[in-house]
C-alpha cells in the first residue's frame, strides 16, 4: 500500500524574532541548568501528566504508521485494522510479539488524532506526514509536547541554532520537582531518551543531522486541521506566533 502524494501551496514559516528578543539572552548550555534573562527562555510546567517514556522503543515510526493509517482508513475498526495487520505482517517485524508491541504503540498514537488529522496523514504529502506523527506523538507523550515547546520552539526563538542531548538533560532535570518519574529513570535509560527524542526531531525534519533547528514548513492543509482542533499544538513546531497561520497581524 503507498499513500496518496498530493501536491499542496506549502508556506513557508519564516523567522521574526519578537522586539523584546533583542536584548542580550544571558544563558548556560555547556552541560549545566539553562539560566536566561529572557521571559522567551526558561523552563515552565507545562503538563502534569506522569511523563510517559515508552516512545524509545521505536523512533517515529513513519513507514510503520502510515500503513496502520491506511489500513484503518479502509476498515473504519481498529481491531479489524489491528487483525488484518497482524494477520499479513504488514509491519514486517520478526516476531509475533514485537509486531503487537509495535502495534499496540502506533495505535495509541493515531488514536490521538482527529478523523481529519488522520486523513491527512493517509493522503497527505511527506511534510503533512511528518507533521502529522509530530503532532500524534506530541499529544500521546507530554514528555515530548513540553520539550518541543519549552526548550527546541524556545531556541528558535531565541535564535539558537542548535539542539543537544546536554538540552534535553537540562529539561530532565528541571521537570524532576513535577514529575517523580524522572527520579526513577536509571542513567541508561536518561541518556536513552534523549537520544530518541534527538532522533525523532530528526525524523520529523524539525531538526537537521546535526541539530540545526528549521524553521516549521506547514502546508495550509497542516494549518487548517490544527486549527480546527486546538492552536495551541503550533506550539510543538519551530514557528513564531506572529508566523502561525491565521494570527493576528
């Protein structure tokens, strides 16, 4: 099964930088706490949802969940997507047991979109795809949105150019007083997801190889199913306010 490629006006989010950013960001990023003068940076709570870290076990999974899109799209049921699925290997895995566990973690994600969000990511282009499994995994693990939001949307805004795992360990230790689970996560596994997390931003195109942050490409068919469900999500991508389709001027 291949998806539908259909060609789509694709605007461009284009870098403003806010006024009151052009003061001097004072800051630390060499491995220790992020301290910044700016209100643009600085680490918040975002979500008191327990931090889910099952999202290592798999990256994005883009070809994966496409095909589990599709094969719900055609049958409208997810367990007959799932029996159907299953039945044919679609997601080719070597075991019965990992095809279930790799199963049962896209549909938790798709689950999280809406019928229209879903669509898209059937019918859509690659941009729209990769937009749409961002959003997917965003809204399935808050340890994502809140990294997304607070720390790589804050560098772009604050005009650093690059992500690190050094980033996303200064964010593990700074949501620790509101999530506990963080204080169970041995070394391995703390290093372990940020490297997925470094790895999905790649997959998702937010970020390049070597951790360039780009600013978000976002077709007006992103724009409209994002705005139809909540404005908020265009925080998860790389994008000024005044860029978001649809803000005001």
């Amino acid at each position: 099964m291949t998806c539908t490629v259909a060609s789509r006006e694709v605007l461009r989010i284009s870098i403003l930088i806010p006024r009151s950013l052009s003061s001097t960001v004072i800051g630390r990023y060499s491995g220790t706490q992020a301290a910044c003068k700016s209100p643009h940076f600085q680490f918040g709570h975002m979500n008191s949802r327990p931090y889910n870290f099952s999202f290592t076990t798999g990256g994005l999974l883009i070809a994966e969940s496409t095909v589990v899109a599709e094969v719900y799209e055609r049958c409208g049921d997810w367990s007959e997507a799932a029996r159907l699925i299953s039945g044919d290997n679609l997601l080719q895995a070597r075991t019965k047991s990992t095809a279930r566990k790799k199963l049962g973690e896209i549909r938790h994600r798709l689950q999280m979109l809406t019928p229209e969000q879903l669509n898209l990511l059937v019918s859509g282009g690659r941009t729209e795809q990769l937009a749409m499994l961002w959003l997917a995994v965003c809204k399935r693990y808050s340890f994502l949105h809140d990294f997304a939001q607070q720390v790589v949307r804050e560098l772009y805004l604050s005009m650093r150019t690059h992500v690190t795992d050094l980033h996303c360990e200064d964010f593990l230790d700074s949501q620790t007083a509101w999530h506990e689970e963080i204080e169970h996560l041995t070394t391995t596994t703390r290093r372990k997801v940020c490297t997925v997390a470094l790895r999905m931003l790649r997959e998702a195109e937010i970020t390049t190889n070597d951790g360039l942050i780009e600013p978000a490409l976002l077709s007006h068919d992103v724009a409209d199913v994002i705005t139809a469900d909540n404005r908020n999500w265009f925080l998860i991508f790389p994008v000024a306010a005044s860029d978001i389709p649809g803000a005001a001027a």
